[in-house]
C-alpha cells in the first residue's frame, strides 16, 4: 500500500495499492494513477508531503526534497521523483 500524506497534520492525500516504485540511481520514481481533484490537492502540497510504502514487514518513507512532482494528465498518473528514502521495519 502507498500513502501520500501532508506532513503537517499528517492529512492523507492519497492512498491506494496500485502504484509502481522504481530506483533511478540515487532516486526513487515513483507513479501513481489518481483523479485530477487527488492530483491538485498533492501538486499543491507539494513542498510539504510524505509518501510511505507499507508492506508485511517494512514500511519506507520516501520524500521529495526538491519537489519533483508532475501530473501526467493524459495518462492520469502522478510522477513523484523522490531523493530520500527510509526503511523501519514493522
């Protein structure tokens, strides 16, 4: 499962199981199809999200520090390049 949260408040933006996670050297790509209302509320919260993939026995927090966010709206998929990522285990 991945969540998309605001990291103030920790409001959920976005949570769902169907999304792709891809390592690109030194980042983590990440697409998830949405609706274009979940797509602006994300864009514009985009300097203050936390993304968290939960799996039976990690969970990992990945963030965007520098905010590479896109909506693809031809294909309705959020891009999220994020540059960090932190593994806890469950």
């Amino acid at each position: 499962m991945l969540m998309i949260r605001h990291s103030i408040g920790s409001r959920l933006l976005c949570q769902t199981n169907s999304y792709n996670i891809e390592k690109q050297d030194d980042r983590w790509l990440i697409s998830v199809p949405v609706d274009e209302e979940t797509a602006s509320t994300v864009l514009y919260f985009q300097d203050e999200l936390n993304i968290f993939e939960i799996k039976e026995n990690e969970k990992a927090w990945f963030y965007s520090s520098d905010a590479q966010i896109n909506f693809q709206r031809n294909d309705k998929e959020l891009i999220i390049l994020a540059d960090h990522k932190t593994v806890y285990p469950t």
